[in-house]
C-alpha cells in the first residue's frame, strides 16, 4: 500500500502514516486526503503514500494547511510534524489555528529530539535527557502540547498516544478526522521511535518510549 | 469615458483590481503603508460572499496561508511592507521553489529596520532577490494610480498562465493617493488550477537528495523564465527619439521624471526617460538600445542604488553613469530638471 520508506530502520513514522492510510482506506476517503509536510523527518513522507502529499518549509505545515482548507474545505486537510515544528518554530501558527478553531488535523511525531539534525534539544526534550545542544543533560521541563493547545481552545479534539499503542492511535486518529468533518480542531501527538537519535535497539525502544509516557501522559484531553 | 471615472484612492484602485483579477482569498497582516489593502479587501467580502479573507497571526502566516490556498486552486494573494516584507520571504521561498503564483503587493516603506512608514523605493532587492536562491520572479512597478489598477490584475494573471511568484511592487504615497481614476479592464483573466485535488495523486516535493537534481531543476526554471521575459517584459521610453541624455527611473520617481523630461524639452534640452515596467525580467535589450545612443545615463530613485545595481547588472554598453539617490525620500519633479542645470 505504501512505496519504499525513505526513513531510518525502525523509525516511528512509517507506523503512523500507514495507520491515518488504512483509515482513509476504510473510511473511502484517499482521494479527499491532502497531506501537507513539515520539514524535519516529516519531510521524508513525501512519496511513501499514494494519496495526494506535498513539502512545505519548517514549522509552516500548520499556516499551509489552514489556507489549503479556506480554499476546500470539503477535503481533508491533514499537517504531519515533528515535535520543533509543532511546539518550537511553528508554535504561533499552531496556536493560532487552534484558536481560531480551523478544522484541520495535526499530528505531531514526538520523539523528544531534533531528529533530522543529529538529535539536538527539542521543545519535547525531558529534563535529565542528553542531547547534541544539552551535553550536559536538559535542565527545563517539557512543553505539554495537549495543556498548550487546551488552553486556547475548548472544542477541539485532543489525544496524545505511542507507536506502541497501535490499537489507541487508529481510533485517535479516527476521532480526529470526526472532529475534522464536525468543523473542529483536531491535534494528535504521537510518541514515536527514533532509533537513530536515542541510540538504542529493538526492545530498549519500547521501554524507552513507555518512560516517555511519564513525561508525556496518554489519552484523551 | 468620462463616465467612467471613480474619486479613488490607490489602495482601493488595488483592492479594486484584485476583485476585478477574479482573485477570491486575501491572507494578510496589518502593516503601513499597505494596511488598507487588507482593510479594503475585508469591507468588500462583507457583501461578496465570494470573497475571502483571513487576517492572520503574522506575515510567516499570511505568506503560508496563501501557499496552501494556491495548491487548492484558489486566486489567493497578501499585501506587505517592510519588515513584512522580510518575513514574506520564507513562503515566497516556498513559492520559487514549487513555482506557485505567488502574488503579493509590496507597499514599500523607509528602511533598514523598522524605518519610517510611508515610502521608499529600497525594496527592489527584497522583491526579487529576497529568497535563498535565483530571483526568478515577476515584479511590476507602477507609476501612476491607473497603472496601480492595471499592473494589479496583470500581476495575477501572469502569476497564473508563467507559475512564478509575481510581486506588484508600489508605495505609500501612490497608494495613499486619491484622485479621479479611470479603471481601464482590458483582457481576459487567466483561469485558476489546483495543484493537488480529489482528481490528482500528487507527491510534491522542495527538497532534493542529490544537487544535480536541483541544478537541473533550475536550469529548467531559468529556462522558462527567459521564454516568459519575451512576453512579459515592459518598458516605457519617453521622448527618446534622438535624445542625448536618458534619465532612468521607476515607480511613482518614474512619473516625476515623465513631466521633468517635458519641461526640460520646453528649456531646449534633448533629455528622455527610460522607465522598466518589469524591474524582472529587466526590459535589457531597449536599455542597450537606447544608452548606444545617449552620452550620459541619470538613474533617480528613491534609494542608494537599487535600481542602479539593476541597470548595471544589464548594461551591455560603456556610457557614463550620474544619478540622484536619495534613500527613502521621495523625489519632485524640480529636483529632476536641475539635475540637468
């Protein structure tokens, strides 16, 4: 269903871009999706489902898909990021849209660092963790989008859940894409695996996600 | 036609214009001296409920709102100045690089920084060199209120028949004009088209793995916009004919320059005036044309040489070159005759 993944081996990404496409798939609704990319690993979705996908410039996912919206709003309007591109540089943008209650679906890959860069401290990086730019451990708390996005927007669907809660993240999505065609907001953050970054294999990337839960609770909010 | 004249000032001509280019979303932010293009837009989308608007969070925003309505097919443009017009560039980056018809309209104003806030004629650069990579864009500069209204629409419809960002280039004091206008709609609107919709199974991409693929992108580019330059490319030559000196100016400058070369032909004086349309594509084969013919070249603008690096980076021809630069102050007609004392 899906061409060649052009991410890192184990990557996150993958599992969520073929969930939203098994979606539309049973929802019939492939050719109505338009996904607009974020720059940062989110680029690398360009061509890996077969529905309509364009780039667009780092932290601009969100402004771009409120004007594809405006413009049709009888298709659904998807903005696919990382966590700096959502909460870091495109932050105004995304709190805006959430204010004004556009309805168009973000979905935010969390993987707590700046990954396409080499791992440097992201707006999700946890206190105490090591990064490129916090050599020396990070020593702030991480910003909780869910808290963020709540605060200036009382009708919009919100959910944070993991790539290792399969089950959890296709009904979010669903819900998400409900909230959509309802004329909402809608948000979905996601926990994923960055390997590459973490510097870890196969089943420490599960415990190493299921800590992030700490920071980063799961749910409906 | 006398009928036909409307009171107007430039900004409502402009907003006028863009109703008239079939545009149907305006995205924008405040920002003077262009402000009352977004204000002007909004009070007729109050009526025409075909209209559209969104006055976003900031420029970056206004500039990526219009990007996305473009990929949907919608005529969407923004207004800017300044400042707005540095961050304008991030989304009319985006623009170079997928070829969307970016339009905007560029009040320029006094800088660097924030500057002073009704005129300048400094944002030549910015309007075509603004982005990190080759300049291939459309930008037209009027010079008059009836070419505000005209260039407008020819913005938009060369925006969406060549697929380059197009940037209407003016200033304050021409769009804070209110005079008699005669709104002169000549030809047909170019027809809108989605990039991507429910007809399409696009991936479009900015970024490229390997560089050959960029540069042969470019070159394809490049190769477009010199094909479009031979339609697109305007220029007026006044009172050229046998002329020993030509003064070059653009924009609102170009005007004061027209009646300066009128009353300097009246003291016996054989001076012209050569004034781009399009500061790009640059109109360069008549500027050789004409300084083969002239002993001396006069540029006037409104900035330390913009417009001078601009014919300079076209000249072909050894002439010698004088100028008036006066950096964000506007420039009467008088100053311009005794320039030729």
């Amino acid at each position: 269903m899906s061409k060649d993944s052009k991410f890192c081996p184990g990557c996150g990404q993958t599992m969520i871009l073929q969930t939203l496409y098994r979606i539309l798939q049973e929802q019939k609704s492939e050719e109505k999706a338009v996904l607009g990319l974020d720059i940062g690993c989110s680029l690398l979705a360009w061509d890996f489902l077969p529905i309509n996908t364009f780039q667009t410039h780092h932290g601009r996912v969100t402004s771009t898909m409120v004007g594809f919206n405006r413009a049709r709003p009888d298709l659904l309007s998807f903005a696919y990021t990382g966590d700096g591109g959502a909460y870091a540089i495109g932050l105004q943008s995304l709190l805006w849209a959430a204010k004004r209650n556009d309805p168009i679906t973000v979905i935010v890959a969390n993987n707590a660092v700046y990954a396409m860069t080499g791992g440097q401290t992201a707006p999700t990086t946890m206190h105490g963790q090591k990064t490129d730019t916090s050599p020396a451990g990070y020593d702030a708390e991480p910003v909780d989008g869910m808290k963020l996005i709540r605060s200036v927007n009382e009708k919009a669907y919100l959910a944070r859940t993991a790539v290792n809660e399969m089950k959890d993240m296709k009904q979010h999505l669903e819900k998400a894409i409900q909230s959509q065609r309802d004329g909402n907001f809608s948000m979905i953050e996601i926990l994923s695996f960055c390997p590459t970054n973490w510097r870890v294999k196969g089943p420490a990337m599960i415990e190493y996600v299921n800590n992030m839960k700490e920071s980063f609770p799961v749910g409906e909010f | 036609m006398e009928n036909n004249k409307q009171f107007l000032t430039g900004h409502e001509v402009v907003v006028q214009a863009c109703i008239d280019a079939d545009a149907t979303h305006m995205f924008g932010y405040p920002i003077t001296p262009g402000t009352e293009i977004l204000s002007g837009w909004i009070k007729k989308c109050q009526d025409n409920k075909d209209l559209h608007f969104l006055q976003t969070e900031d420029e970056i925003a206004a500039g990526f709102t219009v990007c996305g309505a473009l990929m949907a097919g919608s005529k969407s443009f923004t207004a800017t100045a300044g400042p707005g017009t540095v961050l304008m560039q991030d989304a009319m980056g985006m623009a170079d690089g997928m070829r969307l018809p970016f339009v905007t309209i560029i009040a320029q104003r006094g800088g660097p920084s924030s500057g002073t806030v009704i005129y300048s004629q400094q944002e030549v650069n910015l309007a075509i060199h603004g982005g990190n990579g080759e300049g291939l864009r459309i930008v037209y500069s009027p010079s008059t209120v009836e070419e505000l209204y005209v260039l407008t629409r020819k913005t938009f419809n060369v925006a969406w028949e060549y697929r380059f960002p197009s940037v209407l280039l003016t200033d304050g004091y021409l769009l804070k004009t209110k005079q008699d206008v005669v709104l002169n709609f000549v030809g047909e609107n170019v027809e809108p088209k989605p990039l991507v919709s429910e007809h399409t199974q696009k991936n479009i991409r900015n970024i490229y793995t390997f560089e050959q693929e960029l540069m042969d992108e470019l070159t394809n580019q490049k190769q477009d916009f010199d094909e479009m330059a031979k339609e697109v490319t305007e220029f007026e030559s006044y009172k050229v004919e046998s002329c020993d000196e030509l003064i070059i100016a653009h924009g609102i400058v170009g005007a004061a320059a027209r009646d300066a070369v009128d009353e300097l032909k009246k003291q016996g004086k054989n001076v012209g005036l050569f004034r781009p349309i399009t500061l790009s594509p640059f109109p360069k084969d008549e500027l050789n044309k004409l300084c083969k013919q002239v002993k001396k070249i006069m540029i006037v603008e409104s900035s330390m040489g913009q417009l001078k690096d601009l014919v300079k980076q076209n000249l072909d021809t050894q002439v010698e070159i004088d100028g008036l630069y006066k950096p964000a102050v506007g420039i009467e007609t008088e100053e311009i005759i005794k320039l030729f004392k």
